[in-house]
C-alpha cells in the first residue's frame, strides 16, 4: 500500500488532506500538537515549534522505508505590521512554518531519491507572493517556504520525486476564526465571493500525490477563487 505522511493533520485542511488521502488508498500517518483527534489512519504527536522534537523526529525518517508521498500542512501565524515586528516572533513563526518543513523534507527525500519515486507537496498561501498589511513575517515564511520547494523540486526531479507548494487564499477553518469581523469585507475581495472548503485545497493535494501529476514540478499553485488574478477594484 501507498503511504503518506501529512504534517499538521490534525485540523482544517490538514484534516482535509488527511481523510482525501485515506480515500484515494494511501496509509496515512498524521502529527498534531495537542490532541490527535479521530481521523483515519496513525497520529504522532509532535511541535513543529520544538526544534529538538522536530529534529528526532527527522531522524526517525531518514533510516525507514520511502514514503510515496509527504504533504506539510502545520503552521502558525503572526500578524502585526512591519515596523512594530519582533524577531523573536517572526523567527519562532519561521520555525514552524520553514525550517520545520526543510528539516522533515530533507530527511524524506533521501529514502525517495533512492527509490527514484516521491511526492512532496508544502501548503503554504498566497501572502507568500502578494502583500498583505499585517502579515509581513508570515509572509515571508511562506516566501521563504516556496523558495524552497522550487529548489527541492528542481534538484530531485531526474530522480523521479516531484515537490509542489498549493497556495490557498482564504480558506474556512479556526484558523480564520479571529477575524470573523471582517469576513464580509475579505470575502468580497474573492471574485468567487467567498471562502474556500478545506476539502477544496486537499483535492489539489490529492491530484498532485497521485500518478497523473508526475510531470507536474516546482509549481505554485493559487487555490483562491481568482483572489490573485484580481485587481480588487469593485465596479460600482
């Protein structure tokens, strides 16, 4: 049987991603921080936010069996405006939502590299390529977390392993709870018009873990309801 091992598939689209996979045949294996939820397949505890977690975590992979296909969705936000931000929040945020993610990458890819067969996909969003006041430093960890994938992507791909960053818009989990006040206001920047399903952003994922996306590689795909393509003026 196929497996996948999902980063942060605890809740929203993580858990998304989690129950698309299970349908589409792979064993999946999840991590979730505080509680492990009731999701198909096997959930291990761990903080993205905790390097030495994070790194023995890496360790246990490097040695095991390829995975077919490793999808990171965990991550963390930190809002505040570009001349008040403070390092070491926006270096605690960059932990979880980067160096995380290159140190369990690297360790997954080499049993793929020598399988010469691998999916990678990184969640990250759309702030990693446009601008967004308030979200400066998490959208620098979602530019730096892109670059990344391109270079993974490029690096591996004579080797058969594939790596992609799926950018979601606003997406319809707690993560957007906070911000519920202004939901009417942000959903009327999507030309769709409103928010995306958690189940929208993993059925890109499952596509792009699946044997038709093999020649799909280093891309960065918007899953936002033309919030990109978008110049936001309203017609009166």
């Amino acid at each position: 049987m196929t497996r996948a091992l999902v980063i942060g598939g605890r809740r929203g689209i993580g858990a998304a991603v989690v129950t698309a996979l299970a349908a589409a045949g792979f064993e999946v294996t999840y991590t979730y921080r505080t509680e492990p939820g009731d999701l198909p397949g096997v959930a291990l505890p761990l903080d993205l936010a905790d390097k030495p977690a994070v790194e023995t975590f890496a360790k246990g992979l490097e040695d095991g069996l390829a995975w077919d296909a490793l999808v990171q969705v965990g991550g963390t936000t930190y809002d505040t405006l570009a001349a008040t931000m403070d390092q070491d929040k926006a270096e605690a945020a960059m932990q979880v939502n980067y160096f995380a993610f290159t140190r369990i990458a690297r360790a997954v890819v080499r049993p793929m590299l020598r399988a010469r067969s691998g999916r990678i996909v990184a969640v990250g969003s759309v702030i990693g390529q446009v601008a967004s006041q308030g979200n400066t430093a998490y959208g620098a960890t979602k530019a730096a977390l892109l670059a990344y994938v391109k270079g993974l992507a490029i690096e591996s791909a004579k080797r058969g392993v594939t790596v992609n960053y799926v950018a979601p818009g606003f997406v319809d989990t707690e993560m957007m709870a906070p911000f519920a006040a202004h939901r009417a206001a942000t959903e009327g920047r999507v030309p769709a018009g409103r928010y995306a399903r958690p189940e929208e952003i993993a059925a890109v994922v499952a596509f792009l873990v699946s044997p038709a996306a093999s020649y799909v590689n280093g891309a960065f795909i918007p899953v936002d309801g033309g919030l990109m393509a978008s110049a936001g003026v309203p017609r009166g």
